[in-house]
C-alpha cells in the first residue's frame, strides 16, 4: 500500500462520514413538521432553509470525497510505498493534509448553509441592512476554505518547514 492509497482510503471515510451527517440531518428535517407546532414551523423556515443548504453542502461534499478521493491523494500526496520507518514528516504531511481537507469541507459545509440563508432572505425581501450583517459570518468560512485548501495541497511543504529533522 502506497501513502496516497491510504490517503485516498481516508478520504473516502471522510465522504462516507459527511453522507452519513446529511442523512441525519435530512431526516431530522423530515420529522420536524410532526414534533413542532404548525405556526413554530411556518416561522422556523430561515432555520429550515439554513438545514437544507447544510444538507445539500453535506451531499455535495460526500460526493467529490466518495467519487474523486484518488485525485485529491493524488494532488496531495506521493505515490511512496507505506513502511513501517515511515518518518516523521510523512506523518506530519498526511496530518497537515487531512486537516486541511476538514477546515475545507466544513467551511463549505457553512457557506452552503449561509447561501441557502441568503436565498431565503432575499425571497422575503429583507432590508438590505440585515443581510449585510451576515458578511462577518462568512469572510472567515471563505477564509478557511482556502486556508483548508492550501494546507491540503501544500502539505508537503508546510511539514518540511514543521519538521527540524534532517
């Protein structure tokens, strides 16, 4: 087995772990009409709305992981043989990497749930005021999702630069 197959290994249990997550929170979201009252749930729909784009988010991400997990280990990992002398910057590049591709997925996890607001905001005609106050909310997901991205990608480097060990 090869760093980036076990790589690719993870990712698909990542993908398999955000399915699992949408499911539960699309069933969840089916049952709330039978344990709240008509009128909380006529007035919870930005809470629905924000649900279903966190569903939605969940499905798409579970998606690329389960379908395209060889081609992300492939742009963040090599393709070295896994030994037991495996050395310690290879832990810290398999590290970095997963990490990354955690603050991604669940950055955008949240940009969905904010967009699918936004959505159901703009339908209601909010007062323009009110949804520019949600900007603070999502400038630091954007700036997580690449902050994610780049530290999947540049894993390499960034655990050299971790790692004193020659």
């Amino acid at each position: 087995m090869t760093v980036r197959a076990a790589a690719a290994a993870v990712i698909r249990l990542v993908g398999l772990y955000l399915a699992g997550r949408g499911l539960a929170l699309v069933a969840s979201l089916l049952a709330m009409p039978f344990l709240l009252s008509p009128a909380a749930f006529n007035s919870g729909d930005a809470m629905l709305a924000a649900s279903l784009g966190s569903a939605a988010g969940n499905a798409v991400l579970a998606a690329v992981a389960l379908m395209a997990a060889d081609g992300i280990a492939a742009a963040c990992f090599r393709d070295t043989p896994i030994t037991w002398a495996l050395r310690r910057r290879d832990i810290l590049t398999v590290g970095v990497a997963l990490i990354g591709l955690w603050c991604a997925a669940d950055a955008a996890v949240a940009l969905a749930r904010a967009g699918a607001a936004a959505i159901f905001y703009a339908r209601l005609e909010v007062p323009r005021e009110s949804i520019e106050r949600s900007w603070p909310m999502v400038v630091p997901q954007v700036v997580t999702l690449l902050l994610g991205l780049g530290a999947a990608r540049w894993s390499g480097r960034i655990a050299a630069t971790l790692d004193h060990e020659p």
